[in-house]
C-alpha cells in the first residue's frame, strides 16, 4: 500500500471516529447538546451505565461529612450514625487477661466514647491492648528469670560448695532478726526478680549470720563449708615459702600436703 494511501486510510479513521462522537450528541434533543456534563459521552452505553451508578447511589444511605468548623456534637451525630454508642458504658468490650481493673475499663470507654469509636472498633482496639500486655508481661518474667538466674550463677560462683549452707543461714539470720522470711517473697524489684534473689541480700544476712552466731541459729550445723574465698586464704597460708610445705624434711610436710590438696576442693 502506497504511503497516500495510507495516510488517506488514517484521516478516514479519525473523520470516521469524529463523526461518531458529534453524531451521538446530535442526536440529543436541542436543549441538551451543549450541556457540559454530556461532553465526556460518546456513546450511549457510557452515558447508560454513568444513569445506573447515579440510580444506585440515590437509594444509599449517605451521611454528610461536617466541615472543618464544625462543633463537637455535629460530630456526636455522625459518630452515632455509623453505630458509635450514645453513652460508654453501653460499650461491650472484653479482656481475655486481668491487664485492667474496673475503673482501668472505665477510663477507657470514656476515650473510646471521645473518640467515636463503634463497639466493633474499641473491641479491636481492646484486643491490641491485651496482646500487649500480654506480650508485656511475657517479657518481665523472662527478664526477671534471667535476673535470677544470674544472681544465683554470681552467688555459686563465690561460695562454691558452701552455697546451700549460706543461703540456709541467710534464711536463719532473717528468722532471728526479722521474725520471718515472708518479705523476701513479697517485695518485687525493678527488674522482676523477688527481694531474696538479689545477690546483695543474700550476702548481707549470710553475713549477719556470723555475726549471731551458731548458738541463736536453730537448727544451724556445727560443721561450716569453707568459700572458696576462705579457702584460698588458708591455702595461701599454709603454702608460705617459710612453711613446712616447701620443706620435704618437716614432720608435718605430708599433713600440709594433704590439707592443701583438701582445700583446693573448695576452688
């Protein structure tokens, strides 16, 4: 096909199409053809299927937004519509977890009320804030479980063989001085773990308990296990250069012998 025939096949097309569309609004009665609204229409199926979505739309019910000056009751009236309820208390919200009390509850219906929220979305917004705490308090306790652990480790670590033996006179000394143990149990520290897993407690009643004495321990064995610490003491005492544990010759160098290799035990 020749490059005139072409182009005369291309200006046809676009008459063609040209005429269609001024053809379709011609066809319009008089004092609609010049109507702005119709300009967009080509063809009646567009024009029908724009009548059926108007018709649609017409049996909906539509609630007018307020404008940027309303008041707060003019948006009461719309939060009402779209199924908010007219008073908190009429709220039915739940929690699966004791993460808040009764007046907790109430406080938040107020702010859900303010807010505008229907039942179904402060019911959302009431699970959010249960797997929270839920997840919340999973948290805590493993961290104050890690917090425990690491205490005890501490604790193992310096008094080596004599730790069930501290932590029974910690607990003696605390009966004597105090009446009891029950406090331990009762105060929570800020990182979770229970007064009487802290390390530093544990220490200053082990301490008091030497300072009592075995006589006002009831129940205390008179046996003591040594620390590693009192044990290194003593197994740097009875291994001076001048002792009889460097000295093959000394009656007692087999005795220190022994008694250093005891001790290390304790390590």
């Amino acid at each position: 096909m020749s490059e005139e025939a072409i182009q005369e096949s291309g200006s046809q097309e676009v008459a063609n199409t040209g005429a269609a569309s001024v053809g379709f609004l011609d066809s319009l009665p008089e004092d609609l053809r010049n109507e702005p609204s119709l300009r967009n229409f080509t063809d009646p199926g567009s024009l029908a299927k724009s009548y059926v979505h108007a018709q649609r739309m017409i049996g909906a019910d539509k609630i007018p937004l307020p404008g940027k000056s309303a008041t707060d009751d003019e948006w009461r009236a719309v939060y009402s519509r779209l199924g908010a309820p007219n008073d908190p208390s009429e709220y039915d919200i739940s929690f699966s977890s004791a993460s808040m009390g009764e007046n907790e509850i109430a406080s938040l219906k107020t702010a859900l009320h303010q807010a505008g929220l229907t039942n179904r979305q402060a019911q959302a917004f009431a699970n959010y804030l249960d797997q929270s705490y839920s997840e919340g308090m999973s948290q805590r306790e493993s961290a104050a479980e890690d917090a425990r652990y690491q205490g005890e480790q501490e604790l193992r670590q310096e008094y080596g063989k004599a730790f069930e033996q501290k932590l029974e006179r910690a607990q003696m000394a605390a009966n004597v001085l105090l009446g009891g143990t029950e406090i331990f149990d009762e105060i929570t520290l800020s990182d979770g773990r229970m007064l009487g897993d802290h390390p530093a407690i544990v220490r200053m009643f082990a301490s008091l308990a030497d300072q009592i004495g075995e006589d006002s321990l009831e129940g205390q064995t008179t046996e003591m296990i040594m620390t590693p610490e009192e044990a290194s003491r003593q197994i740097a005492e009875m291994t001076r250069r001048d002792g009889p544990y460097w000295d093959k010759m000394h009656p007692e160098h087999d005795s220190y012998i022994s008694q250093v290799l005891a001790l290390r035990e304790y390590l």
